[in-house]
C-alpha cells in the first residue's frame, strides 16, 4: 500500500516521521502542505476515517493558531466552519499526516507508526 504523506518539509517532527517511513519502507507519496494545503473535502474525508474529533487537526503550536485565537474557536464553532478554517492556510494543520485506505495518522507518535509495519506484514 501507498501512503499519501502530507507535510511542512522544514518541521522537524515531519522530518523525523519521514526518516521513520524511509527506514521502514513503507511507501509514500509526499505533500507539502504549505503549497498544497487539504481542501474541505479532504479534511471531512480524513476526519472521518480518522475517527478523530475536527479539533485533532489543529497545530495547535503554531503561530496562525494562537494569532487566530483558534483555541477559544474550536469549542464553539460549528465543525462545516473549523474545516473551512483548516482548509484555508495548511499551516493550521496538524503535521504530519499520513494516509491510507483504512486510516489516517495526525502527527508523529512512533508507536501509532509501528501499526504501519504490522499491517504490511500481514
């Protein structure tokens, strides 16, 4: 399986996750999320295969978040809007993603990572 692997290629945890895919052969396409960023219909489509609440796909580190005051925002928006507001700027994205035809990894956990190997494997 290929993976499509959505990034900021100077953030060093994408840099770490990418290394981790590349040692573990797992195959991928790369995305730079900066000059692509997900489209609305991405994110409702990685939201739910993810199983992961809108709020999870934030980067909550970054500048635009706290400039935006998106940690207020995301409490009381309603989830068409937080979407709509991800969409916009690839920056306020959760990095990195990966996904794949039965799930979707928001940010590097090594340990969530190593459910990749195991899949291929069987």
């Amino acid at each position: 399986m290929e993976y499509l692997f959505v990034h900021y290629p100077k953030c060093s945890t994408c840099k770490k996750a990418k290394a981790w895919l590349d040692q573990n052969h797992i195959a991928y396409i790369e995305r730079d999320m900066k000059t692509e960023n997900p489209s609305e219909a991405e994110l409702k489509e990685w939201i739910k295969k993810s199983n992961y609440p809108v709020s999870k796909f934030f980067n909550t580190s970054g500048i635009l978040y706290r400039e935006w005051n998106m940690k207020e925002k995301v409490k009381t928006l309603p989830e068409e809007e937080l979407i709509r507001i991800l969409a916009s700027d690839g920056m306020l994205v959760k990095r990195p993603l990966l996904i794949g035809n039965d799930r979707v990894l928001v940010g590097f956990k090594e340990e969530d990572w190593k459910s990749l190997k195991r899949n291929e494997n069987s």
